[in-house]
C-alpha cells in the first residue's frame, strides 16, 4: 500500500493537476477573507459567523476535491490504462483502494493547513477559534473520507470519471440544498428529518453548533454518530466494490 | 508444461466470450494466441493473468492451480496487456522502480533499460516517448520479476514495420537469453509466422486448432501440383480429390485420407506420364482463413 500512497501523492504534488489545485484554493480563500475584512456588509458580521463561513467554504472545497479525486481514482487509471498493469501485480485490491482512499485523506490534510493562516486572520479577535479548527480538522476528515469512499465506489461501478462525478456533485447538491434553505424552510418537519440523516448537514450544524452558539460536545454526539455509521458503510461498501468488481474494461 | 487452461466459459450477460476454451504451452514455447479481433483472445489473457475470473473452467501455471493461488501466479507470471499506458509523468526508471517494489523483487533497472534500448532515455519522462518505445517499456516492465511466462497481448500492434521488427527481436533474445516461455497474442500473421514453435487459433470463443505451427500449415487438405503430359481426369475421380487446370500443369488437391502414394500409383497405373510432383505449403494466411471462414478479412 506504501508504493500506492507514494505513486498517488507524487502524482497529486508534482503534476499540474495536483499543485494547480493548491494555488486555486489559496487564491480562493485569499479572496473570501479579503472580502470578510474588507467589505462593509461582510465585516458588519460577528467574528464566529465569519469563522463558521469560512469553515464551510473549507469543507466546500475539500469535498469538491475528493469528488474528483475519487471519481477520477479507478475510473480514471481504466480510461488512461494503467490500471491492468497494476492489478496484474501481486498487490491486494484492497491495498490499491486503501491506498489512493488514504492520499485523499492527505490531500484534505494539505488543504486543512493552507486554510490555518485565513481562519486565524479571519478570527483573531474572535471567539472559539481553537475549536473551530479543532471541529473543522475532525469533522472535516470523517466528511471527507465519506465523499472519498462515496466516489471512489461510483469510479468502480460506473467506470467513467465523467459519469462518476456527476453523480457525485448531484449528491452533493442534494445534500447541500437542505443547508441552504432559508430558515422558514428548514423548519418544515422534513428539512428536519433530511438535516438529522445528511452527514454534511450534520458536520455543518456542528460547526454552527460549536462556533457561534458555543455548544459543548454532548449536543454534538449525535451528529458525529450519524457521520461514523455512513463512514462505516461507505468503507465496507468500498472494501467490497474493490474486491469484487472487474476493474477492466475494453477489448474482449 | 508451464501452463493449461483448461474448459474456460466466460460469459458477458448474453454474450459468451469464451465457450470451453482448453490448450496448453510447453516450457520454452513461444505460443502464438492467434484469432481476428472480438475472438476472445484478450479476455483469455485476462484470466490466465488472473485480472479476471473465469466461470468456469481451470487455469495451471506451473503446476499450481490459478485460482488457489493467485498471489503466487502474479509473481512468476507478467503480462503486456494490450490497451496498457504508463505514467507519462514518471521516467523509465522511477516507473520500472515502482513495478519492482510492487512485485518486491531487485532487478538492475539500468541492465532492463539496457536489454530493450532505452537506456539512454532512462530520466525522461515517458510522456515524450514513441509508441513503440513505450511497447518497449511495457516489455521491460514484464520482465522486472524474472517471469517463468510471459503474457503478451498484441504487443506489435499499431507499430510501424521498424518497431515490429525490433519487438520481434527482442521477444526472440528474451526467449533465448532469459529462458522464459512466451504466449503471444495477435492477429498479425507475420508476428506468428517468425515467433512461433506452437499455436492455438480462437475464433468465436472457441479453440479451433492447436498445435506445432509447421504440423498444422501440412495437416488438413494437401496441395501438390501434378505435372502430367496428358489429362488424368478420367482416372482420378474420388470425390476427395479436386483438379484443375493450370499453365503450369494439372493441380490436384488432396482431402483427408487421401495418400500422394495413391494418386501417383494410379497414375503410374494408367500410364500417365508424370513430369513433376510439388508440394504446395499452405500458408498461415490460408490455415487462418480456412479455420475461420472465408468471409473473414485479416486487418
């Protein structure tokens, strides 16, 4: 699984694809915070609400990234044919999936650090920051490892990076619709029952939770219990789908 | 014997790939997998380099069963697929380097690059190689765990008459040199006809012949043409015997069962002067398009 993790991030670090990513997220940050301290209506918010905005476009962008990572992590070596090479080898399959699962995982690390610097300009004289970062880092990487398991299963079963990631932005739209409904809407009954059983809404909520309403733990319990049951099942699903399924395509 | 798959059935939905596919390859062969284009031949391949499974039926290499011990077969075996890429991004080196740790074996990458001439192009990116060097790289790859067999899936395809020939000299030097078996997979004639000791020909999913590339270019229906003064028809008549007429002489074809001692002692019998007897050798062309109907068209 090393020589895996190795391949994928020297692939993901040392390619345009991958650094360009970076700097995109750099740039895109660097703009939001500019306009949190800069623009009148903006800077008119609290600090904790502009943490919590921030916290959201972070989590935005590091589900946008496994999206595509994900998508484009089986699907994407059968179109460009590498992938038969490497199942040709000794190799478990699991490792393979665990393998590029894990440098997503890294790659929401990388872009976790880069957003640091813009949470605690953004915040400095705010409250909750440590938490935030603390709530962002967790909840963050369990999301994340959600929507790269979620992905990588579609990249598997459907073969085509183009049809796996539309699939996968389709979701996420739904998911993220239920949280941005104006508040008259979100308490309708079955926005509720849709925010209890969404795992982003319920990473979301928390971040609002812990951040502006400076909740504790125990109000956030069931929420993270909601977010592991789908990371189990989405990761059992992941160990089967990449086990069982041919991974090749083509020529008969 | 390296290996013997034996009675393979794989079905794709309604579509049956492979219907009972059984032939074997000796130790040191180098197998020619020969079939047009859709025969099965890659999905054969798949399986035998246990990326896919059968639905039934057996695959044994070297005596080990394929399906009991997958782990083991990946590491004496290595296979060139067919619709293969590399890493464009990674040099020669690092990408030979990386299959080595995969397979956890030491190979002298350098030597490898040597053995397929790209060892002077060992720190470019593979991006920027040609076609048939990459097919070259392939091969190198296929190599980087000293393989008893190697799998090869139309390696010369899409090659120019250069970059064949080289692939063809190199599959030679590696039969010889490294002592490792060879079952080659094409639908090129030419790539058979200068590699091969045995073969199998696959149509439709299934095996219509096997056997010693020679044997089988002699078995079947025999051509001789039969230079005679004076017309034989009258005294060859079997319906297994075919005539016909040339500038050169009267052709005479013989079928199953049929002896060149029979025609020519009725000949002989009949007083038929007898000015020339040449056997005409079937070609692969004619065997392939024999075996798997006419109306075929070799690419």
């Amino acid at each position: 699984m090393k020589e895996i993790i190795l391949k994928e991030l020297k692939s993901e670090l040392l390619t345009p694809r991958g650094y360009l990513w970076y700097i995109l997220t750099s740039v895109i940050l660097s703009i939001l915070s500019y306009l949190f301290l800069t623009n009148i209506e903006l800077s008119l918010l609290d600090q904790s609400t502009m943490i919590f905005f921030l916290m959201e476009a972070v989590l935005s962008l590091g589900i946008l990234h496994s999206i595509i990572y994900g998508s484009d992590s089986y699907a994407g070596e059968v179109e460009r044919g590498t992938m038969e090479v490497l199942l040709l080898t000794p190799i478990r399959k699991t490792s393979i999936a665990f393998g590029k699962f894990a440098v997503s995982v890294i790659n929401w690390f990388i872009l976790f650090l880069i957003s640091i610097p813009y949470i605690l300009v953004v915040g400095k004289s705010g409250k909750n920051i440590s938490v935030a970062i603390t709530y962002l880092f967790i909840l963050g990487t369990l999301i994340i490892m959600i929507v790269t398991s979620f992905n990588m299963i579609l990249s598997i079963k459907l073969k085509s990076v183009k049809n796996a990631v539309l699939v996968g932005m389709l979701v996420f739209f739904l998911l993220g619709t239920a949280i941005i409904l104006p508040p008259s809407l979100k308490h309708s009954s079955f926005i509720r029952y849709l925010d209890i059983i969404n795992p982003v809404a319920a990473a979301v909520n928390s971040f609002d939770s812990v951040v502006i309403d400076s909740e504790g733990f125990r109000r956030q319990v069931i929420r993270i219990v909601v977010i592991l049951i789908y990371l189990a099942a989405v990761i059992l699903l992941l160990k089967r789908a990449s086990q069982r399924d041919e991974l090749v395509t083509g020529a008969r | 014997m390296i290996l013997k798959a034996n009675k393979l059935i794989k079905r794709y939905g309604q579509f049956t790939a492979l219907d009972n596919v059984s032939f074997r390859v000796e130790k040191g062969d180098i197998f020619g997998f020969l079939g047009p284009n859709g025969a099965g031949k890659t999905t054969t391949i798949r399986i035998l380099s246990s990326v896919l499974k059968p639905d039934s039926g057996s695959v044994e290499i070297n005596g080990y069963d394929a399906s009991k011990e997958p782990d083991y077969i990946k590491s004496i075996i290595n296979s060139l697929p067919e619709l293969f890429s590399c890493y464009d991004w990674m040099s020669a080196t690092e990408y030979l380097g990386l299959f080595a740790k995969l397979y956890h074996s030491h190979p002298d990458i350098k030597e490898l690059l040597k053995s397929v001439g790209l060892d002077a192009l060992r720190r470019k990116p593979i991006g920027t190689y040609s076609r048939g060097m990459k097919q070259r790289l392939g091969i190198a790859r296929s190599l980087i765990n000293s393989p008893k067999l190697i799998l090869l899936d139309e390696p010369t395809s899409g090659l120019d008459p250069i970059g064949r020939r080289e692939i063809h000299d190199l599959l030679i030097n590696i039969n010889k040199t490294k002592d490792t078996t060879i079952l080659l997979s094409t639908h090129l004639l030419d790539d058979v006809d200068r590699l091969c000791n045995r073969i199998a020909l696959i149509d439709n999913g299934k095996i219509v012949q096997e056997g010693h590339l020679e044997e089988l270019k002699k078995s079947d229906m025999q051509t001789y043409l039969i230079k005679t003064k004076t017309n034989p028809k009258h005294f060859l008549q079997p319906p297994n015997i075919k005539m016909s007429v040339s500038e050169q002489g009267y052709l005479v074809q013989l079928d199953l069962g049929i002896t060149l001692n029979y025609v020519l002692s009725e000949l002989i019998k009949n007083k038929i002067e007898i000015l020339e007897v040449i056997e005409q050798k079937r070609t692969l062309e004619e065997l392939f398009f024999k075996l798997t109907g006419n109306n075929r068209k070799l690419l």
